[in-house]
C-alpha cells in the first residue's frame, strides 16, 4: 500500500523476480506494464475492450497460474476473486490505497472483502514511501541538534530489540544534506523506500476476525514487533541515507 509514485509496482517486480523459475507459471494483470519482466507472462488492462482487473484476473485464473499479479485492486468485483484466489492456492501480489499497513483490513472490508476470508487470505501487508537520499558527493557529517535528537528518541521508542541502532546521545553525528553540482544544489539525488509491513499469523487472522479499527489493528502489530514506516526512515536516517527533514515531509509526522 502507498499513494500513487510510492514504489509499489517496483517492489512487486523485486518479489516477482525474487520467486521466479521455470516451473513457476506467474501472469499479471496491470495498468500499464511497467517494466517487461522475463519468464512473466504480463498482461494489460484495456477498458474500451472491457478488459479491466476484474475480467482480466478472471480470465488468469482459467490459465491455472501458481502466481498472479494484479496490479490495484480498485473495486468490489476485483477484491473479491483476488480474495478467493489467495484462499485457492494461488500466491497473489496486488496493491492498494491507504496510509498505512494496518489500512489494509480496513480496505479490503469496505471493498466488500468478508472478515473471515481476509485473515487466511493475507499472508503481509506493506506501507511505503519514497524518501530522497542525501548526495554522496557533498554530505558532510553533523552534530545531531537536541531538537532533532529528541524528535529521534520519540520515533524510536518502543523500537523492537532485534532490531541495532547508535546510542542516541549528546553529540551523535549523522549525514546532512550541503548542495552541489552533481545533485543539482539540492543536498539529495536518487531515492530509496521507507517501508512497514504487518505478519499475518493465527493470533492476527482472529484478531480480523473482531472487525478491528486501523488504530487497534496497528497497536497489535506494533506490540508483535513491526518497524513502523516512520521508525524505519529514522534509522535510515541514522545510517546517512536520508535527512529527518526529508522523512517528516513524506510521512507527515
């Protein structure tokens, strides 16, 4: 999940072609085809045909795929044969739009989806953005300002223990974005993702099955050990791949 030009389509070809072999039958739906993947077989909508994501998993599914790739799930319609191909056998990756992962329930129950195939059929639930990355050529490290120290420590708190980050404290140098010629004098070139994703194991899928709101939702995964998207920026952030400035403005927090 993600808005529009959040890298989603991106990490579903990375998944494809992480999975895919020759005895793997794999077919996509998608609006447009993005990139042209080898052993795929990748197909596209086209509504004055009446061909749209409803029709065109319909008629994937009569071609005995082990992987189907639906590039939105946009409707009622869509969401529901998506919903039965999961439940069927069949490994299926889609997208959808929401803010978050724990959005994704929520979605999919307002799309008509009935609560107790949801659960079984949802194996995890991504969120991500796309955050700039600071110029390699002209970042320079920098004392960490207590302001922004503080705003790191409140992003992290809660932060799951397997998961190694530096000492947050006095003096802590990190990247900061300067300005040059090969990034354009804006501090940043290129862009990398900020994700979060949600586990759905048994003690989630009964959890669904309460209707539970997005708040809820996202307080369970929490407590079971999900990096939250901000949480994975900050670290990101820590490592000298982006700025907190540039994290706050495309996560809004």
């Amino acid at each position: 999940t993600g808005p529009t030009g959040s890298g989603k389509t991106t990490t579903l070809y990375a998944f494809l072609k992480k999975i895919q072999k020759p005895e793997i039958k794999i077919i996509t739906i998608e609006d447009p085809i993005e990139y042209h993947l080898k052993g795929v077989s990748q197909t596209q909508v086209n509504p004055l045909k009446g061909y749209d994501f409803a029709s065109g998993l319909q008629s994937i599914m009569r071609q005995d795929p082990d992987v189907i790739l639906v590039g939105e799930i946009r409707d009622s319609k869509t969401s529901k044969i998506a919903l039965q191909a999961a439940l069927t056998g069949h490994l299926v990756f889609t997208t959808l739009h929401t803010n978050d992962a724990a959005g994704t329930i929520t979605r999919l129950t307002s799309l008509g989806g009935d609560l107790k195939n949801i659960g079984p059929a949802i194996n995890l639930a991504i969120a991500q953005r796309l955050v700039r990355k600071i110029c390699k050529k002209c970042s320079r490290p920098k004392t960490v300002s207590p302001a922004v120290l503080n705003k790191m420590k409140t992003a992290l708190k809660g932060l799951p223990k397997r998961v190694k980050i530096p000492k947050l404290k006095k003096g802590l140098k990190i990247s900061q974005a300067k300005g040059c010629k090969y990034c354009n004098f804006t501090g940043y070139r290129e862009r990398i993702g900020i994700f979060e994703a949600i586990l759905i194991d048994e003690e989630m899928e009964k959890f669904i099955l309460k209707n539970p709101s997005i708040a809820s939702f996202r307080k369970l995964a929490i407590k079971k050990g999900m990096v939250t998207i901000l949480q994975d920026g900050t670290i990101k952030a820590l490592q000298g791949l982006t700025t907190i400035e540039e994290v706050e403005r495309v996560t809004g927090e």
